[in-house]
C-alpha cells in the first residue's frame, strides 16, 4: 500500500547518481535528502532510503514529511503498525493531511479496527467533502460497525458526488434494504446493474426485493426472471432464497426444497432459507423432513442470536 499527496515527497528525477551526489556535496540540505529517499524508494532500495528518510529527520524533526516516507515503507514492507507509529507522528506534525489520514484509514480497515478506521476516514471527507470513494468507504464502515442510518447518509452523499460508483450504489441499496426502505433500495440496486449489467450480487438481492414490492403473479415472473439471470452469472444464495419462495407461493414444493437447500449450500447460516425449508417440506406431507429443517433452524437461529453487531457490508 503506497500514498502519495502534497504532503508527501514530490515527484523528482531517477538519476540516483546525481542525487546521491548532491547529498554528499550538501549532507545538511533537506530536500535532497528527501529527494534521494524517494527515488530510492520508488527503485526498490528501501533500506537505504529508510536511512535517508531517518537522516532528512534529523535534519528537521518538525517536518512530517520524513514520517510519511518512513510511513510508506513501513507499508511497503507489510508492517502496519510500525506504519501506524510513523504516520501518528506526521498527523502531530500536519493534521490536515488528508493522504495520511487516508493511509490511515486503510491500515486500520486492513486490521479490521472498524472504529479507528471510522475515524480515520472521518477526518478525510472533513477535509475532502467531495471525495466520493472516502464517503463510500465511510458508509461501509458505518454499515459494518451496525450503524444504518450514518451508512446510509454517507452512501448518498458518495452516490451523489459520483453516480457511476455501482459499488457504492450496491452498498446504500443494502443499508436501504436493512431499513425497511425498499423502493429506494429498488432504485439503488437498479443504478448498479446499470453501471454494471453483470452485477449478479445486485440482481440478486433486486428479484427478492422485488418480490416483496409486487407480489402479483406477474411480479412473481419478472423477480424469477432475474433470479435466474443471477444464478446464470454467479450463483448467489438469495436468488435461490427467493426462486424457493417464489415456488412455495406457488405451491410448487419439490421445487422449493430443491432451491432452499442450494442457498443453504452456499450459506448454511441463512436462516430464512431455513425456516421457509421446513413449510417446504411440510407442504409435500414430508412431516418428518419438515420437524427436522425445523429444529435445524431453531438450532441455528439460537447460534445466531449470541452473535454481537449487524450484518457488515462486504466491501
């Protein structure tokens, strides 16, 4: 992971020699110090560019930018909390740095510290309102940390700067769908399919959500229709949820058991492809079948209910 920003180093000549030899005839000139740790840096050398970048320090401890090359190669060299370390002292020295922050961000996302990385991407969208990727970002967090509402206000703001994100789009259509707001989440998972017209994970969740909105039969068929079309790009449980709830409501019940129990194959932990398992087999006077799906179920939402926190969004 690499970042670079005003703050950082700028971009120079890959001349090592000639900046090697500027160091020499200047050792207490601070930007060729850094100038040379860059163009080591981008070659490869990152031992001797962390010394140079240890030496532009010396040099000028109150300057932050020695840190957020110390920082980057930490980073380089898959080492985030000695990058963490290296990058606290550069935001002492410059809060407003919103590549660092963003550097930040992604170290503790990376380390799975929803808060710290909340955060962190916090103070790059106050400092960049109308970067869209940062308030994207920020809504999965917020979604993840089991916060709908803050997910749901940072989507729209990221949906909103850019529209063609179909992976923002997807995301506030999940944080819409887990409020109970279905036609907006209707529209959002349409914008990403027409982003990306191969976006099965959308068009998985758009049949089950239409499904609910129209129930008539003639809804019934367009949800199907969609169901398919995203099993036929990628096999997602919820199309198969749906496709079996479809077929219960039409009292086709082998073929309801058949579709909960290919969602359950990719999901076991779908409750509701459970439950609606058990009416399944009861409806094909399979009563034996039906109290074990049941108690199956039972087991597994009794799992589920000592799990903390919300359904993340996956990012």
């Amino acid at each position: 992971m690499r970042f670079r920003g005003p703050s950082s180093v700028p971009s120079i000549p890959y001349d090592l020699n000639t900046l090697a030899q500027r160091v020499r005839e200047q050792p207490a000139d601070f930007a060729a110090r850094m100038d040379l740790a860059s163009a080591l840096e981008k070659t490869g050398r990152l031992e001797e560019a962390n010394q140079e970048y240890l030496a532009a320090n010396r040099l000028d401890p109150r300057s932050p930018r020695p840190y957020i090359g110390l920082g980057s190669l930490a980073m380089l060299e898959h080492h985030p909390e000695e990058a963490l370390k290296w990058l606290d002292q550069a935001l002492k020295r410059d809060p407003n740095d919103a590549d660092v922050w963003k550097a930040v961000a992604q170290i503790q996302d990376g380390r799975k510290a929803t808060q710290e990385a909340i955060t962190a991407y916090e103070h790059v969208v106050h400092l960049r309102p109308q970067e869209a990727e940062a308030w994207r970002q920020l809504g999965a967090l917020y979604g993840a940390a089991n916060e709908p509402a803050r997910a749901r206000e940072a989507l729209v703001r990221a949906t909103t700067l850019n529209p063609g994100d179909g992976r923002a789009q997807r995301d506030l259509g999940k944080v819409d769908q887990t409020l109970g707001r279905l036609e907006e989440a209707r529209q959002a998972f349409e914008q990403a399919i027409g982003v990306d017209a191969k976006d099965a994970e959308s068009m998985a969740i758009l049949a089950r959500i239409r499904m609910q909105l129209d129930p008539s039969p003639e809804g019934l068929t367009r949800s199907e229709t969609l169901a398919r079309n995203s099993i036929a790009l990628h096999p997602f449980a919820t199309a198969h949820l749906t496709l079996g709830q479809i077929a219960l409501v039409r009292r086709n019940y082998a073929h309801a058991v058949e579709e909960f129990n290919a969602a359950l194959l990719l999901n076991p932990g779908l409750l509701p492809a459970r439950a609606y398992l058990s009416q399944a087999y009861a409806g094909a006077g399979k009563a034996e079948m039906a109290r074990s799906a049941e108690a199956a179920y039972l087991a597994a939402r009794a799992r589920q209910s000592g799990d903390s926190g919300g359904a993340a969004l996956q990012r």
